[in-house]
C-alpha cells in the first residue's frame, strides 16, 4: 500500500503549495470538522457505527466519512476522522461519549501517583486502527486532494486527563499547574513525546500534512501558555519526521484564542498558524511576515447567515491576506452541526472564485 | 437617606484614587464575584433566601451578602449584589435560575418582532430593588469603602436574550448578527439605552463608581465586536452622568478575552479597562498609556494554589504594572466557588504588602 501511495501523483496540490507559500491558481480551502453531523451522510454511518467510538475505532467507517465532504464539496483537503482524545485512550484513560456532553474520561488523573505512571503509547500497536484508517482513505482518495493528520495538543490533552471530560474554568488543571507545576510539566513531556510518536506514525501511514489542535491554550496566561502549551508543542516539532519519502510535511499549528502569540507561535519553525476568527488576518500576517503560512479564519457562525452575506465575509477575509501565497482558508473553528451543507458548497465555490485575482499575473 | 450618604466622608478612598490614577498608599483590591459562594456565610444567606433570584431581589439580603466579605477581608470596595440579568428581566424576558445550570430567559427574543416590542424599562420603577440595596448598603457600609454598581454590556444581555441562557457557539444569536445585522442593531440600542439609565439611576443611588460587563465581546470578530459590543458600551459612557453630587463617578469597561481591542476600549472615555489574566499587564500599560486606570488580573485558578505561590503571583502582577498610580488589582474573572477563603485573605494582604514599595517616595 505504502508503494501505491508514495507514486501515486497529487492532482490537487494547492493546500500543500499554499502551506509551502508557494504560488497557486486560487485559494485552497478546507473546513474544520468537515466530515461530521451537518452532513446527512455522515449521520447515516454515525446511525451505521452505532457509537461515535465505534466510528473513531472501525477504519473502514472512518475512511468513508472522511470521504464524504471530498465527494460532496470542491474541497482542496481530506483530514483524517478522528478524534483528538484517542492518545489518552491509548494511555489507558478510558474514552466515552456521552451523547449531547462530549467526551469524558473513565479514569482521569487526580494525583501525582497516576501522573508518574502515564507511558508513550505505541502509535502503530496501541493507535494501528487511525493508521489503518489514513492507509486506507490515503489509497482510496487516489491524489485527488492531500490527506491531513492530526493531533491534540499536550496541553488540550491534559485539560480532558485531568478534569475527565470538557470545562469551562479549567480548575482542576489549573490547580496542578498552579500549585504542582513540576507534575503537570512531565504529564505534559510524555504526552508531548506520545504526540510526536503518533503524528509521525501518521505520516508514515500516509498524511501529507499534520495538524496541532490546542483547543483550550487561549484560557492560560502568557506566562502560562508559553510554559505548558507553546513548550510541549514546540517539543513535538523538534521530534517531528518533517520529510517523508521525498517530500517535506509540513505541520500546522492551532492555538484557539492564541492571537496575542502568533510571533512566539511562528518561532517554533512550524509552517503554518491556524487563526480563530477573534484575529484579523492582515494584522496576524502582518505579526508573522513571512515565517509561516496562514490558516483560516471565517466565524463558523457566518454560515448561519444567506449566501450573499457568505460570500461578502469570505471576500473580506481574502482582502485582509491580500496578495501572494501562504494563505489556506478555513474557518476560525469546527463547523456547527446545524449549518445547511448548502451554505457550505457556497463558501468552498466562492473563495475558489473570489480568490483568482490575488493570484494573477 | 441620599443626604446621610452624600456627607459621610470616604475612610478608604484607594479604589476611587486610583480609578482616577491619582497617588495611593497601597493598590487597592476587590475581587470579582467577592460576595459569593465560596463563602459559607453567604450560603448561609442564599439557604435562607430559598432562591439566586429571591436574594437578588431582596433588597436586606442583597445588602447583607455585599457587607460579608468586606467583614471578612481588608477589601478595598464593596459591589453591589446582583445579577447581570436584571435589565433582560426588567424588559419581561423572564429570568430563572436553573441549579448547577446557570440562567434561563423563559421568553428569548427568536423572531423581529419580538426585539421590535422591546421597551427601556424604568430603572428606578421596574429595577427599584436593586436601588433600595444600593442605598442601603451605602449606608450600611457608612464611608468604609466605595460602593460598585455594575451592568452587563449590550452585546452580553444580547447573548442571553437571543440564546435564552447561556451557549457555547452563540449559534442564535450571531446568526442574528451575521444573517439580519439590522435586528440586532435595534436590539442592542434599546439595552444601551436601558443599562444607560440603570447605571445613572444606580449612581443616584449610591453608586460611587460603575462597571460595565461585557463577558461575552470576546467570541466576536474584530470588526463585529467594534459594530456589537464596543459601540453599544460608547452609547452608555456617553449617556452616564459622570458628575454625581460635585464628585466624578468613574467607569470601567471590561471584555473578557478582549485584549486585542484594549486601545479602542480606552478610547471611548472610560477611566479604566478590566483585564482577563490572558493579556499581561505592562504589555496593557504600554498599550493604553495614560488614558486609563487598569484592572486585574490574576488567574482565578492561583487561588488554588498554596500561599506561597498566591504570594509569588501576585508579585509578578504587582511588578508588571510596575511603579506609579492608575492600577487596581483583582482577579481576571469571578472567584470560583470551591475557592477556600483563607486563600483569599492571603491574596488581599498580600497585595496590600507587596505593593506599598510600588508607591513609595
């Protein structure tokens, strides 16, 4: 399989180019959360899976809902279904989803003790059903766009480890890393070296590109973000494999509400940033000059709205990055599950459109 | 009772000074949510008012739970029990407090027809129990410390009013902003106006200085927290009387997650910015100058920490304002409620202590 994919030739290479900051013919796009439940087909094989787990968990259904969007939308990505919880699953955490409460962790860590006996899991042994699932959705895409992998940040992920589930003031996290930091510092170092061991594993399955999610960075302070989120992400980059028969791969990183550190961000030696949409696009290129490719940043809210209105935010967007390459699309978050996939077929076409004319002549 | 109020000379004018970035002996301190429930007295009045929404509206007891932490702890100011929701209640949207859920709107406004029927309400009419626990607690307090009177900002009452409680993605109502901008728009101008004259008429009764919440600015883009928040909190400082009784009435605006927009926020005339713990305050003082005093902004999760390390933060924030007048501490949002109390006394003392250098000569 490995042969099959490695020649066979991409016929839509605008992500990769754009993440180079190389030139392209028009705006590449992709959509957070792409493949899931705004999508009619994605809720037929959710119905099929039986559980979300169970649909993270069987190669074959997560290959096909990761198709899906490809299939539907001029889509210039696939990015690999999965979901961001599986290292701590690997670790022995115990994942479940509860229906409408998001993801929650059997056997959260709650005291030094469980914190010192986390190990790296074995990306191909303990996470083979994601690698599985690139191989396979890697063979079938067949060129037609570049697969994405991905991972949660080290710091994201200690937020669901230690709290067990989602939050909204983070206390438990918080506490430790306020009043036991040298114990959240190495349930971060493994996690980060557990990262690095899966995203590689990821491009030796097939992904072209990775990308970094740290969802909850935007909720610690300077002084904080850069010690326990920037660090462990940056210790992911160094330990990264960024060339990969031939070709380099370049990681993306994500910090939602991470505005006020793209600089810091781009000095990681990561080659693109993806911004929320709290960011102005030409301010944030502006801060990053040209380190580093730029992704996003359209509110996933403006999809609520009418085409007209759709098109005018997105033709905005575009304005603010302006002329010359590095500039991928997206939005500035996961796309709500109770946006019209129409609306989306409208952003996807317009920015392909809108886009031409920043990169003529 | 206004008369008894208007002689009785302020014994702990700090708070006031610095708000009007004047000399002080020592930064003042109040904390955020200070009346609340990681005090067990207060749970004792909360137990007895039988309801949130009852001892919001029971003038003795709201007054009651505003005196017991200024009993408890050498705070610098006392704010007023109360919700931010009084004013979306006032207007008949129907407020309820779900336990362990937060606020509920019975009727959310889901149509234009419905934000079309919106009226000012009266403040001192239809809001009149939140004046009686104003004057009350400002004679209560008799010139100890000054009294706050506070408000949420438009754009957060909107959030509320629209979604009917709180939300994650704020779907509803910036599908509103995004799809009928025009709807909003009217919404926001009605609640301006309202928490225009609630404020004023919270001055008239006893406020000595006022604060305008705006939770929930920060999940807006630039441009729509400029058209949907800012400009809405411009309406209101330009309708508050500033002159109360021959003394100025200082305003603070504060944007949880606004950090990037903290110049504009100085610029529409408030006297000081409320700073959430993600921005660093020298790099706000840099920022806004002179124009402002600043508030802030300690991570509320410190408090879980040991009193060393409340100590060691709180100098980092003491030493990052650095020398001079015009600073304020508190945390960066509300006290948690599973904050133990003795940690708060720390946090008070501390900052009392750490900073009279910062003051000196």
């Amino acid at each position: 399989m490995h042969i099959v994919t490695a020649t066979t030739k991409l016929k839509n290479d605008r992500l990769l180019r754009a993440l180079r900051r190389e030139p392209v013919d028009a705006t590449p796009i992709w959509i957070m959360r792409q493949a899931g439940r705004y999508l009619p087909e994605y809720r037929a094989t959710r119905e099929r899976a039986g559980s979300f787990l169970k649909l993270c968990k069987t190669p074959e259904l997560a290959c096909e809902v990761t198709l899906q969007p490809i299939a539907r939308f001029d889509l210039d990505a696939a990015i690999i279904f999965s979901d961001i919880l599986t290292i701590p699953d690997a670790m022995g955490l115990g994942l479940n989803f509860v229906e409408d409460e998001g993801p929650r962790l059997e056997r959260p860590l709650r005291d030094v003790a469980s914190i010192k006996r986390l190990r790296v899991p074995d990306a191909e042994q303990e996470l083979g059903y994601v690698m599985a699932a690139l191989r396979m959705t890697r063979r079938e895409l067949g060129g037609k766009v570049p697969l994405i992998g991905f991972s949660g940040s080290p710091w994201t992920l200690a937020t669901y480890m230690v709290e067990g589930g989602g939050s909204k003031t983070f206390s438990k996290v918080k506490g430790l890393l306020y009043d036991q930091p040298e114990a959240l510092q190495h349930l971060l170092d493994v996690t980060a070296d557990s990262v690095a061991g899966y995203l590689n594993a990821q491009v030796a399955a097939g992904a072209q590109a990775v990308m970094i999610f740290d969802t909850w960075g935007g909720v610690l302070s300077t002084e904080a973000y850069h010690a326990f989120s920037l660090a462990p992400m940056q210790r992911i980059v160094d330990q990264l494999h960024r060339q990969h028969q031939g070709k380099h791969v370049p990681v993306t990183l994500f910090t939602k509400g991470g505005g006020a550190w793209l600089e810091a961000m781009a000095n990681t030696g990561c080659d693109a940033l993806g911004l929320d949409w709290t960011v102005e696009v030409n301010t944030a290129r502006r801060q990053v000059g040209n380190r580093v490719a730029l992704q996003g940043n359209l509110d996933p809210c403006v999809l609520y709205a009418n085409p007209d209105r759709i098109k005018a935010q997105a033709a905005k967007i575009l304005a603010g990055f302006g002329r010359g390459p590095g500039h991928i699309f997206n939005l500035g978050h996961g796309i709500h599950p109770d946006i019209n996939p129409d609306h989306v077929k409208v952003l996807v076409d317009s920015v392909h459109d809108l886009s031409r004319p920043y990169h003529a002549g």
